[in-house]
C-alpha cells in the first residue's frame, strides 16, 4: 500500500501473448498483445466469439495458465503471487461445488484451507449464506439445490474470504433466462455491498451491458482487444432493461462483435 | 423412522413376494410332473439336507468364507494401492494399464490348477490367490478412474486456493474416487465367492463348499450339492449386502439425495 496509485489498479494486463503447444504441429496462438487495466472496484465483462480467447485471459489473470510472453499483475503483485496469496475468489459455468460437502462445509473449505478455526468459518460461511439468500439450505448437499442455488453457492464460496477480485467464467451460462436475470441482480448487490472487483466471461451481449462498467470485445484466432464500451447506466434494476439508453449500449456492443465476426 | 422402516418393507416386499412364489412352483413342478429327484430335487428335501448336513456345511462355509473374505480384503486393498501409485505417476500407468487389461481379460479361474502348483493344493494359499486375482483388477481399474476423471473445473477451482497435489487429493480425488469404488466393491463382493468355489473345484481339502459340491455329486447325493449352493448363495448374498452398506455409510451425501423427504426438510450438521 506504499504506492496508492498502483494499488487502485486491480488488474494490468501488460503486453500478454498466450501460445498453446508451442513448437508442436498443433501450435494455437489463443492471445495476442492484449493490454488491460481493470481498476479496483470495477465490473468488467470480456464478451467475445467462441474461440476469441476470454475463458484464456480469465486463466491468465487467476495464474492458472502462465503468459507466453509478457506479464500480469493483480493489486501490484505478479498473478502467481497473488494466487499463491489467494487475493481472488473464482467461480466457473459449472457450479464446481463438490457433491460430498454439504452446503456450509462448501463454502468453508477455502477457509478450511486458509487454516480458519471451526468457529470462524462457521461464522463466515453463515454470513456468506446470509449474503446470497440461502440461509435455509446450509445443512443441503450441493446436488439437491436447483442450478441458480448452486451458482449462489458457488458465489458465496468465492466470497468467503473476502478476496478484492472475482474471476467469473460464464457463471449464468447454463441457467434459464428467468434465472440468469435475477442472478444478474443478485449479482449486482453483492458487487455493491462487498466493493469486490469482477472480471467477468460472458457471451451474452445484454448480460454484459447489464452488469457492467466496461465491455472489453475481443476477436477471435489470435484473441485480440478489438474495442472497449464504457458502460454507464447508473444504478441496475429490472426497469434497466427495458431502459433505452441500455439497448442502446447493447446495440453498440452488438455492432462491436458484428464487427469482430465479419473480420474488420 | 416409522416411514423409513416402511419404506425398506415396500423395497423387500416384491421380491420377496417373488422368491417364496418362485420356490412354491419349483415344489409343485417337481411333485406334479414326476421329475426324479436326482435331477432337480424339491425345495424342501434341499432343506432337509440342509438341516441334516448342517455341520458339515457350517464348516465348509468358514473354509470358503475365509478364503473369499481374506481374498477380497487382501484383493482390494492391492488394487486401491496400485491405484494410488499409478494415479501419482502417470507413466507407470500408462504401462500398466494395459497390461491390466490384458490380465483382466485372461480368465483368472483357468489359473487355479497353475496356482495349486504353486502353492500347495494342502493349504488355503493357492485358493485365496485365485481369489486376489479375480477382485484386484476390477477394484484397480474403478479407483484408478475415480481418482483420474476429475472435472476440470474442480481442479483449476482448487489451484485457485493454491492448494498442493495432497490436498487436492484428499480434498477431491478420493471422495470422486469413492462412488467408483464402490461400483466396483459391488461387483467383486459375490465374485469373491464365486472365484473361491471354482477355485475349489480344481481339488484340495474336502471341507470347503466347492469340494463338498463336486465330492456329493459323485456320490450322486445331489440333494446336498444343492444344499450347499444355497448355502454359497447366502455367503455371495451376504457379502454383496456389507458392500452395499459400506457403500452408503461412506457416502452420506448420496444416501441423501436418494432420500426424498430430506429435500423438503432443511436440516443441519
């Protein structure tokens, strides 16, 4: 926190390349010279053809996949470094939680790992049930809560230890349209009230102008940048989308990715 | 408790409606058509050799029982081992495998008469080998599985918590691993007993359930050869049943979600 400049920066992507199976037949360049700054506090959606790389840059910033070439830092640390330090939380299209745990003990095993006392994560994890409105369902196996119910989950487990970014794979993709939406806000509530910073995989055009501030649209084979849309449409609520200033922006958004797709 | 009992009733009601008709019909078959009893004698003389035998046959059940159970235990143990070990070095497993399959595919009973050979045809060694055989190639591959085919997700999620390859095994592996497992504990459970009498078969001791089979029908007395494959059954039966409840004690979670009224009743740990 000595430099309170580059503390408020969550997220620089600097210069990264990602090449697959590098040196071999089946070589991919999955990333090209991507640069990104992601500020603290900010809701940024990644939206993008299949193929364009998003679900990559997602790794890349959570140290899950190592850059080819250039770097990435997250709250000023090297992503392998914040990793090891756990200062993001992720959450996948697949609720990921695992079927053996009931729903308390899920949310409490990254707490478990950090090494938490039982006390403490009791505590913690009742709370973060609290904060995703499921309190009744702490004591249920993953399996016997409906899909939107598990992605909560998954969101609480994410949260539990208070992390200062949120790595977000399509976590809607697989839920119905009625759900996915109060999710969306679900969503939205949590991000206010917790001050989290989310980066955030979709490839839902009103989805991404929905949640956040900036849409970063990339283009596929190699993923590049191919434009940013700054977002702002103030304070979310169901009346939002029927809001023209929003299907303007899902408009400008969708041109974006008509753009990327007919290759300008 | 009352509704659970209940339920377990209307689970065991149909077949057991069907085993007691089954064996009414078998009892009337043979008395209305004449059929000699040397060919398929009635339900209720095997019972009567069954109670007459009984010594003989109580015996030969903790010979055989001995030699399925020691098998199993041994079996299984073998081939959870070796998939621990090829699941944390790849490479063997990758040489091992199809060995595995290959040997799996051999016929292990054909190897009883090689494995008295080996071990003695006195002694339980050579029966128990065939035995071990049998259980360990379904129980090494089933595990080895269970540990491998994880989700991604579930991994990428626990490197996400910068958690090492132990935790991730103890964390994710196993538990994955256990349905696997069982699955296969369920299958060599009354293959055990199956592998011990054909063992038997192949000669040794005269006590044991397969000799007293083969011994009785040379002596034409096929009443009580019959009487001891009930007896074989019960002892198959009654492993594949301890399966079945290690399989449920070890999985609570699963036991759960088979359980209806737990969806509507949130309870907690």
């Amino acid at each position: 926190m000595s430099n309170p400049v580059l503390a408020e920066k969550a997220v620089v992507v600097d210069g990264v390349d990602k090449v697959f199976n590098v040196g071999s037949d089946s070589e991919v360049e999955a990333l090209s010279d991507i640069n990104l700054t992601v500020e603290a506090g900010e809701f940024v959606s990644l939206i993008g053809p299949s193929g364009c790389g998003k679900s990559t840059l997602l790794r890349l910033i959570g140290d899950l996949l190592a850059p080819t070439t250039g770097a990435l830092t997250v709250f000023g640390k090297s992503a392998h470094e914040a990793r090891l330090n756990q200062d993001y939380g992720m959450v996948f299209q697949h609720s990921g939680l695992f079927d053996w745990r009931r729903v308390l003990a899920n949310i409490e095993l990254p707490l478990e790992l950090r090494g938490w006392s039982k006390a403490d994560r009791s505590a913690r994890s009742a709370e973060m049930l609290g904060l995703v409105r499921l309190e009744d369902f702490g004591g249920h196996y993953p399996r016997q809560l409906s899909g939107g119910m598990q992605q909560r989950v998954s969101i609480a487990r994410a949260l539990s230890f208070q992390p200062k970014l949120l790595l977000m794979d399509e976590p809607f993709g697989a839920l119905d349209e009625m759900t996915r939406e109060h999710m969306q806000l679900e969503l939205l509530r949590i991000w206010r009230e917790t001050h989290t910073t989310v980066v955030f995989v979709t490839h839902s055009v009103p989805e991404s102008a929905f949640l956040s501030n900036r849409v970063v649209v990339l283009s596929p084979r190699p993923g590049r940048i191919h434009s940013v849309v700054d977002v702002d449409l103030g304070e979310r609520s169901d009346d939002t989308r029927q809001d023209p200033a929003f299907f303007a922006k899902a408009t400008e958004i969708r041109e974006a990715l008509r753009a990327v797709e007919s290759g300008e | 408790m009352v509704r659970r009992v209940r339920g377990q009733i209307s689970v065991l009601g149909p077949p057991i409606t069907v085993g007691v008709v089954g064996l009414l019909l078998w009892e009337a078959f043979v008395r209305g058509f004449g059929i000699r009893e040397f060919l398929l004698p009635r339900p209720t003389s095997i019972m009567e050799e069954l109670v007459d035998n009984w010594p003989v046959l109580r015996h030969a059940i903790w010979e055989t029982g001995w030699i399925a159970v020691s098998g199993l235990l041994i079996g299984i143990m073998a081939g959870v081992a070796l998939a621990f070990v090829t699941t944390r070095f790849r490479t063997l497993e990758e040489g091992l495998t199809p060995l595995a399959v290959v040997v799996n595919a051999t016929p292990i009973v054909a190897l009883a008469p090689i494995f008295n050979a080996w071990f003695g045809i006195t002694g339980t060694l050579s029966n128990q080998a065939v035995v071990i055989a049998v259980v360990f190639f379904p129980v090494f591959i089933n595990t080895s599985r269970g540990l491998t085919e994880v989700h991604p997700d579930e991994i990428e999620l626990m490197r996400s918590y910068a958690a090492s390859e132990w935790t991730i095994l103890r964390e994710v592996r196993i538990p994955n691993a256990l349905p696997f497992f069982a699955n296969s504990l369920r299958l060599v459970a009354p293959l055990s007993v199956i592998a011990a009498i054909v063992a038997e078969y192949f000669g040794g001791p005269q006590d044991r359930i397969g000799n007293v089979i083969t011994s009785n029908v040379a002596f034409v007395r096929y009443d009580v050869a019959w009487a001891a494959i009930a007896v074989a059954s019960a002892l198959g039966l009654t492993l594949f049943a301890v399966a079945l409840i290690v399989e449920r004690a070890s999985m609570p979670w699963r036991a759960a979600m088979g359980d209806s009224e737990y969806t509507t009743t949130p309870g907690r740990e």
